[in-house]
C-alpha cells in the first residue's frame, strides 16, 4: 500500500523558503517530471524509504557513489572506527597514501593522486593543471557531457542543465566560455577539423568515456582511441572524466574497459563510498605541476578528509573481490533483458542503452548516440513513467537525461519486481 506524499510535500513547502528550489542541487527537484521531490529519512541496500513511511528499490545510489548499496556493514564499520579518531586534523593522515595507492594500482596510466572533495573540484583542478602544463587555453569539450559546474566547463552541458534547459548558464562570462569548444560527442571527423584549424592552442580534450549525463550513451568503437591518436598528435592532454565511471563499469574504469590511456583522470563518486570526495590524477610528469611540487596552485581545507578517504578505502576494498564485476553485470543484464521484454509487450519501440551497471531507458525508437540524438526523446512520456514507477515503489533519476544504477545490494527478487512495475507502467503508457 502507498501512504502517499504528504509528508515529503510539507517539508519541501518549508525547504523552498530557505533553499533555491528546495534542494541543495538542481537535479534533485522533480521539476522536469513535474512533481515534488520525496524526501529520504533513510537507506538500507538497494531500498529507500521516504519520510512517509513508503519504501522504494533505488536506482540512483546517490547519484552513482553507492554501488554496494546504502550502509553497507563493513563501510560503516569503518566509518565508526575512524569516528573515534577525529574528523579532521588539515594534516596529512596515512589513509590519504592508503586510497591513492589503490587508485595508482587500478588504472595503468596513473602514477599520482590529488584527492579533492567533489567531481567539479576534481574536473576543475585537472584543467588548470592542463593549461598550467601545456601553457595553453583552449579546450574541448562535448555537447551533452557535464563535468561539474566551472564556468568554463558549463557550456552545452547535460545532467541538470540539460534538463532544465539552460545548458549553458548565466553568470559565465563571455571570454570565459571563448575558451571552450563544444564538438559533437561521437564524432571524431569534427574533433580532426578542430585540431586541424586550433589544434596548437588546445590545452585538453575533457571527455566522458561513456557519457552519463545525457542519459547514457556508450563511445562509438575508435572515438576514446581517436581521441588519445589526436591529443597526443598536437601535444595536447586527454583528460578522461571517471567522475561517474571510475570503478562503476570495471575496477579500474572506462579506461580499463576500452583500453585507453589518458593523461590526466577525474575521478569523484564511488572513490568516496558515499562521502564527498572528489580525484584528479595522472602521469607522474604532469602531476609534479601540482603545488607544493610544482607551480599549479590547488588546495582544499577539508581534502583528504579522514571520514571520507575511510569510506572510499573500504568500497574499493570490496569491489577488489572477484567476481564482483560479473555480478554487477548479470544483475544488470537481467534487468535489461527484463525491461526489453515488458517494452515489447506493450508496444513500446524504446532505445536501451547500457555499459555495465549504468544504464538507460530512453524514450525514442532511435539510436541514441550523442546530444542531438538523446533530446529527440520524448520526455513527456518519461515522466509519466517515471511518476508510475515512483508510485510502484521504483526510485530513478527525475530525468531522461540521466543514468540508472545497479548495485551490488540488488537482489534478483527486487529486480525483478522493478520488471513487474515497468511491465505494469509500459502497459499505461500505451
Ligand atoms: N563529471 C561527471 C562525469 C559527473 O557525472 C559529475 C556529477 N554527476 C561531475 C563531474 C561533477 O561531480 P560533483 O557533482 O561531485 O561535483
């Protein structure tokens, strides 16, 4: 039974007076699927229980952090121990060595690690370091892809911009955004022509290795090692953004997965478990730049927070296991193959798209393969699902243009009971 929405309607009728639109980030409102957003009083596995009393099999995880699900038993072991040490001491701690350590030993093209505290800081520090280094401005960057929000980085960005429809926001100076350049995400021919005409003033290419922010679509086979061909031909970097991949779609990230080697990675989500944390990283030439060793100014008060570096540390730990990829895999593909067949049942022509356990339904009979393709979804009809599978006890992103997460927590029962609710939903829709 569903108890309804009047408790989460309350608290955001309070919350509206005291935060822009109720939510401390803009992708948490439900405005793209006009609604109101539930509140959380807490998280258990793959469920979600809202300050109604109703329960939900989540499929956001934080928005990809949680990939063995909420409170997982040896995370928050860890965490009540670091607890009794401190919180922060703005000194250096071994368990910062520890997490960057395992980062070094999970992606072959990094040597060195600066932890920060959130994927923007990361992205943010990553291009300063790239222009600091190759003494260059320009970058390129593709529509669709969001890598946090500088101003120089929020230009045809997707996730929260994209959904809102200001991709490109107000308050980013002109000859801030003169830098950026926007290529088709994709599509190599363009980023060829771009190098061809500009190519000795590009600092870095930032890329999503699969865009996750425009709901999701997988790299064409030869962009990411197009990409690394051109970079390396002009002397420029390849930034790879792991923010949402890294150690979701293989251990060691996308680029482990499409074997590419870039020079710089960003990283952010599961590296802190759960807590904010946030990495840039790279060869050991290009991170000597970084202050104190090198002159490219970034710090952070709170980086290398203890509470934090202690969650991230005990995710990996876990998803060092064998055979936890696989998992992540059959859970997924289970409940692909299920959504396949409920769309198909009813009617429904979607487009699936998946890499692993992020994944997306998106509402269109075409490919989808880059910005202009997604947003010829029709996203009228996926706020009616999502509304039909929130009411159903299923909890996705408030948007077409955002991934879906498994995690490690999802039972095959809840699995299949998400399939139950799309089989039922799909059937509405039609
Ligand atoms: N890069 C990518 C690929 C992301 O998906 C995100 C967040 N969804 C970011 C950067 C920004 O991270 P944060 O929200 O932690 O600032």
């Amino acid at each position: 039974m569903h108890n309804g929405f009047t408790k989460s309607a309350q608290l955001f009728t309070e919350a509206v007076n005291y935060i822009p639109g109720g939510v401390n980030s803009p992708v948490r409102a439900f405005q793209a699927v006009g609604g109101k957003p539930v509140f959380i009083a807490k998280g258990e596995g793959a469920l979600l229980t809202d300050v109604d009393g109703n329960t939900y099999i989540d499929y956001v995880g934080s928005w990809g952090p949680l990939v063995l699900g909420h409170r997982h038993p040896e995370v928050v072991k860890a965490l009540h121990n670091c607890l009794e040490k401190g919180t922060s001491f703005g000194a250096p701690t071994e368990l910062e060595t520890l997490l960057a350590k395992m980062i070094v030993e999970a992606m072959p093209s990094v040597d060195m690690v600066r932890l920060v505290n959130s994927g923007t800081e990361a992205t943010m520090s990553a291009i300063r370091l790239a222009r600091g280094y190759t003494r260059r401005n320009k970058i390129i960057k593709f529509a669709g892809c969001y890598h946090g929000h500088a101003d120089f980085l929020l230009i045809q960005a997707g996730s929260g911009a994209l959904t809102l429809g200001v991709p490109t926001s107000p308050g980013v100076p002109a000859s801030t955004a003169e830098h950026t350049i926007i290529a088709p995400y994709n599509d190599l021919d363009i980023v060829q022509e771009i190098f061809r005409r500009a190519g000795e003033d590009i600092a870095a290419i930032i890329v999503e290795p699969v865009a996750g922010n425009m709901g999701v679509v997988p790299p064409a086979p030869g962009f990411l090692a197009g990409l690394r061909e051109l970079t390396a031909q002009y002397g420029s970097l390849l930034i790879i953004d792991e923010v949402m991949t890294g150690f979701r779609v293989a251990y060691g990230g996308a680029q482990v997965l499409y074997d590419v080697e870039p020079d710089l990675t960003t990283l952010g989500k599961i590296i802190g478990g759960g807590l904010p944390v946030g990495a840039y990283a790279g060869k050991k030439e290009i991170m000597y730049a970084v202050a104190p060793a090198g002159p490219v100014y970034q710090a952070g008060t709170l980086s290398g927070n203890p509470l934090a570096v202690t969650a991230g540390i005990a995710t990996l730990q876990l998803l060092r296991r064998p055979g936890v990829y696989e998992t992540l895999e059959q859970k997924s593909a289970r409940l692909e193959q299920g959504l396949r067949q409920a769309a198909a049942e009813a009617g429904l022509e979607l487009t699936f798209n998946r890499v692993g356990s992020m994944f997306c339904t998106f509402f269109t009979n075409q490919p989808v393969t880059d910005y202009d393709s997604a947003t010829r979804s029709d996203t009228k009809q996926f706020a009616r699902f999502f509304a039909g599978m929130l009411q159903k006890g299923v909890y996705l992103a408030p948007s077409q243009f955002e991934a879906a997460f498994m995690s490690l927590a999802h039972s095959d029962e809840q699995i299949d009971q998400t399939i139950k609710a799309a089989r039922a939903v799909f059937k509405e829709l039609v």
